[in-house]
C-alpha cells in the first residue's frame, strides 16, 4: 500500500508546474507568432488549460494522483502551438539559415520534448488508473510506472541537450563568421 499523505506536497507542485508552464509557454509563443489567428487560438488553448486547471484543482480537487490527464492537455496545447509556429517559418522564408534561429531550435526541443510527453502521460494516465484501485501497486508494477517515468526523463534530457547544442553551434557560426 501507498503512502500518499506523503507525495501529497509533490502533487501540488506538478499542479503548480502546470499552471506555469500553461501560461508560459503561452505567452512565449504569443509573443513569436504576430498573426492574428494564430494568436487567437494561442489564448484559445491557455484560457482552456487555464479552465481545466481551476475545476481540477479548486473546484473538483477530487484526485490525490499526479494529473496526467491536464498534462496531455498541456501537451496537446503545446504541440498545436509548435505547429503554428513551424507553419509560420516554412511560410515565411528568409535569407537567415534556420540552424542560426535559436526559435527553430528551441521550438524543435519543445516538439521532442511534447510530443513524446504526450504518449507518456497518456500512459501513465491508464496505468495508474489500472493498477492502484486493485492494490496491485507492487514492485513489478511500480517498476513498469518508473520506467514510463524514466523515459520521459530522457526526452527532457534529450531536449535540453538539443538546446544546449544550438547555443553552442549559434555561438560558434558567429564567432567564424566575424573572424
């Protein structure tokens, strides 16, 4: 048996992680994309998650369970905007190579990162549904749950490295190009 009184406190910080990331990564892409639409759909899907938010957690707080469910909504929120986002420089070309826009990068780690997160937590949304109403939360089940988990770490891994790669590759193009 679980102790969740005790993985409570870790609950609401992944509430609180949703909340900032919803509006974060909201106002990041609605400062990058000026078109109207687009940026209409943008507070579109932050008012939803937002909504989403305030009746999982104020007004329904029903479940003691890290809420995957909300984070493939954010994880769907966040894919739809990248596409947007990848529509506008595909249709907006310019002389500047995309391996120097630090944008292109990070949008591509986010997408890594999203859409890979996106599986995951609808994963780990029907496995826990599965095994902890059964009491079945033992080690074989808890070690198939780390390991949804651990892949999800390496995407977020993955995705770091990838940023970290196009500041380093930005950085030494411009520094070859002003020699």
């Amino acid at each position: 048996m679980i102790n969740i009184n005790a993985e409570a406190s870790n609950i609401v910080l992944y509430d609180i992680l949703f909340l900032l990331t919803s509006l974060g990564l909201a106002i990041y892409f609605y400062t990058v994309l000026p078109v109207l639409l687009k940026r209409v759909v943008i507070v579109f899907i932050c008012s939803f998650e937002l909504i989403y938010f305030i009746l999982s957690n104020i007004v329904f707080k029903s479940s003691i369970l890290f809420d995957s469910t909300g984070y493939v909504i954010l994880s769907t929120g966040v894919v739809i905007m990248i596409f947007m986002f990848m529509h506008q420089i595909l249709t907006n070309i310019s002389d500047k190579s995309l391996l120097a826009n630090f944008e292109f990068w990070f949008v591509a780690s986010l997408m890594i990162y999203f859409l890979g997160s996106f599986v995951i937590f609808l994963t780990f949304s029907y496995l826990t549904r599965k095994i902890l109403p059964t009491q079945l939360y033992s080690n074989e089940n808890r070690d198939l749950l780390t390991a949804v988990w651990g892949v999800h770490n390496v995407l977020l891994f993955l995705g770091s490295l990838l940023t970290l790669g196009s500041l380093i590759w930005i950085s030494f193009h411009k520094k070859s190009q002003s020699s």
